[in-house]
C-alpha cells in the first residue's frame, strides 16, 4: 500500500508547474490525472511517476486499466 502521506504529496510530473496536477488515486493501482488524463501504474507499492509512463496510458479509458497494472 502507498503511504498516506505520500499520497497527499505527488502530483502529476507534467502538469505540476503550470497546473495543480492533482491525481486521484483508482483502486489502489493507479494514479490519474484530473488536468491531462495521463495515468501512472502503482508497481510493488511504488507509483511510477515518469512521464513517458504516463503517455503510454493515457489514451486509455479508466475501465479499461488493468488491475495490477503490468511490469515495465
């Protein structure tokens, strides 16, 4: 599980200077950003923030995550 106070702390890479790049965090796997929609993974309880991370998933629909999400 990700730390609390982490959670509250991490935003969005590529938002975060010029938006809020807040991200609510999808069940326990996910990090989604509500400014641009990229969407990082959560592996072995640790969010991979990269923003080339974030592109890979961001065309995809929340639904359509899959839960965990895959190594590399």
């Amino acid at each position: 599980m990700v730390n609390k106070d982490l959670l509250e702390i991490l935003r969005c890479p590529a938002c975060v200077r010029e938006k809020e790049g807040l991200l609510d965090f999808y069940k326990e796997s996910w990090f989604i950003c509500r400014d641009c929609g990229r969407k990082y993974p959560v592996r072995d309880d640790i969010p991979v923030m990269l923003i080339d991370e974030g592109d890979k998933w961001a065309q995809t629909r929340v639904e359509d995550l899959p839960i965990p999400p895959p190594n590399a």
